[in-house]
C-alpha cells in the first residue's frame, strides 16, 4: 500500500495540480461543491468549492507554484488567490495573510479562519482552471491529500 502512495505522491509531484494538500494536518473535507447555501443574513447562492474544517490558525499551503494575491468580499472575507501554469486556487475566510507575491509548492498562503459569511473556522476552497469558472476540487484535494488521510 506504501508503494502506492509513493507512486501517487511521485505523480502529484511532476504533474498533479495540487502538488501538495492546502491543509495537510487538517483532512475532513467536505464535497459540497454545487450545494445551494441558504444562511441566516447571507444571499442565496451556489457553494463553488469544497471546505476543508481546522481551527483558526491552522496554514494554509500554496498547492503549487505560483502567485499570491489578497483581496476582502462580505461572503469570503479574508481571501487570497495562487495564481499558477494551470489555473488558481481560491482560498476564503482567512484569519490572516501567509506570504504574498510569488510562492513555491507549501508556502504559508494565510491561515485558516471564519471570516466574511462562514459558520464556523474552516478554509473554503474553490478551483478556477485556465482561470475561469469553479469547479470541483475534490477529486484534486483527495489526490493530494492522501499521504495525510494514510497517516503516512
């Protein structure tokens, strides 16, 4: 079973999206990615990501080489964008900021929080390939996230 996870991790390191998972100590990940989100004070709209649950503090790693990007929005909150060769990655409600600018594979991004329109500390995270519409990260967070879900 640990030659497959090698084999995997070996793939993700030369060709996987994700090269890395965003929150490795943390693996409950939620697939809700298209769920119609209907909150207390919140508009209406369709969840475009997936959310992976941590307490607040816990990093958040750039899944791949890239450029990192900061903004604010009443839904997100603290959010920040990694630009790379294939898309970006979207990470929202941050309690505060990691490294800016240009990054490497497992550089700090932020850590994780509950702000803007967010229940609970979590890190939301969507997928814009080609650097447009989301679509569902999971398949690319199960990927990269399996060494931390062996518990190798």
């Amino acid at each position: 079973m640990h030659t497959r996870y090698r084999s995997l991790q070996s793939w993700l390191d030369s060709a996987g999206i994700f090269r890395t998972c965003p929150v490795p100590a943390f693996t409950t990940i939620y697939d809700n990615f298209g769920v119609v989100v209907r909150l207390p004070d919140v508009p209406v709209h369709v969840h475009q990501g997936d959310d992976v649950m941590a307490p607040t503090g816990v990093p958040i790693l750039a899944p791949f080489d890239g450029y990192a990007t900061t903004g604010r929005s009443k839904l997100g909150g603290l959010e920040v964008r990694v630009f790379g060769a294939d898309g970006y990655i979207y990470n929202a409600h941050l309690s505060r900021l990691g490294s800016l600018g240009y990054v490497t594979v497992g550089d700090v991004v932020g850590y994780v929080g509950s702000t803007g329109d967010a229940s609970g500390p979590h890190d939301h995270i969507e997928w814009h390939p080609g650097d447009g519409a989301a679509v569902d990260p999971n398949p690319f967070l199960t990927a990269a996230c399996v060494d931390a879900l062996s518990g190798s």
